[in-house]
C-alpha cells in the first residue's frame, strides 16, 4: 500500500488561564489528505460567562489564513467547550465525534457549553468505535479524559502520527500512561502525538 502525503499542521487558537499565573494553549490541527481537508476540533470563537474565569484570550480560527470552506470533515476529539466552540463555523460540514461523547454532551450537566454542540446548522456523525475517515486516517475510541474521547491515527511513512486531544493533557502524560486512553496511543508507537494544550509534539526529541 502507498502511503498518501499528509501533513499535519497545529493552529493556535486561544490561550487559557488556569490557576494563579499558569497559561495554557489551545490548538486545533487541520489535515491534510489528497482526497480532503479535515479539521480536528474547532476551539473556541467566543466567550462565555461560564469560562470567564479562565480569561480565553482568542486567536480567531477564522483570521488565520485557513480556508475554512474547503475543509471538508471535522472531527471532535470529545465536546468539551474548548474543542467545540467553532463547531457552528462548519454548518454542512459532517462533524464526526463517538456516540458515547455525544450523548454525555447533551445530556450530562455542566459537561460543555451545550448551545456551542448544538449549534445552528451543526450536524453530526455519530461513530461507535474505530472508524476509517479517509484512506490512512482513523478515528480511535480513547477513553479517560471523557468516556467518548477519541483520537485521530494517521499513518505516515515515518510510522503512525496521533492527534490526541486532551487524551494527555500534558505531554508528562504520556511518559506515564495511566487511562486506556493513553496506553492505547503508547501501543500504537506513534512517531509523533499532537496534543490540544501543548505547543510541541510528543516525544519532545525526535
Ligand atoms: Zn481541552
């Protein structure tokens, strides 16, 4: 089998703060795959009392550069408000996230921000369990940091590249799996892991 070229690119989307002087930052990654454009998660475009105390300082999705039209899939790696809050920028676009992450989003309080899920035009494609979105790229269920979490697996020449979400929220994590989630992506070797909140990949050093 060929391997087809991909390329994984993070885009910054906002800064959080957590705790006293602790910034941490928020990317989404876009994909892309000769036969698409895929975007996983969509960050936050707006602010929202409930995360006000997590001062979002935003970089619009949308003054990046991206052409947004032409993404044709985005994936939730799971629903909460900092991975979804875009998802109404892609009313059309199918949006694939687990079964499981869905129906906690929608019916688990203080989960999310659900008006950001269940945005106008927003429509999703539930999976349940593994799924092949294009030729080389698969969805993985990822338990641990939600139930419903998934990752994205990507094969490459170099071996498998991994967009974890908050799988790890701290690449530490994943030098210390402790959920099903993180041993998982340990399994798979990956050559490279791409996480929501850390500005390099893990392993830091290759
Ligand atoms: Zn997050």
């Amino acid at each position: 089998m060929t391997t087809p070229f991909l390329t994984v690119t993070p885009v910054r989307v906002a800064t959080l703060f957590v705790g006293e002087e602790e910034r941490m930052p928020l990317y989404v990654h876009l994909i892309e795959h000769p036969e698409g454009r895929v975007l996983v998660d969509t960050g936050l475009t707006e602010l929202h009392p409930a995360v006000a105390d997590m001062d979002p300082q935003l970089e619009p999705l949308t003054e990046k550069g991206i052409d947004l039209s032409g993404i044709t899939a985005v994936v939730n790696t799971h629903l909460h408000f900092d991975h979804c809050g875009g998802n109404h920028l892609f009313a059309g676009t199918p949006v694939y996230v687990q079964r499981q992450e869905l129906e906690d989003a929608r019916t688990q309080d203080d989960y999310t921000i659900r008006e950001w899920v269940d945005a106008p035009g927003v429509s999703y494609t539930d999976v349940d369990g593994e799924y092949e979105l294009l030729p080389g790229i698969r969805l993985v269920p990822a338990p641990g940091h939600t139930r419903g979490s998934q990752i994205v697996v990507i094969e490459t020449g170099d071996g498998p590249v991994v967009i974890a979400g908050d799988t790890a929220v701290w690449a530490g994590e994943l030098d210390e799996p402790a959920t099903d989630g993180q041993r998982l992506i340990r399994a798979l070797e990956p050559h490279r892991v791409w996480l929501a909140h850390a500005d390099e990949p893990w392993p830091a050093a290759r």
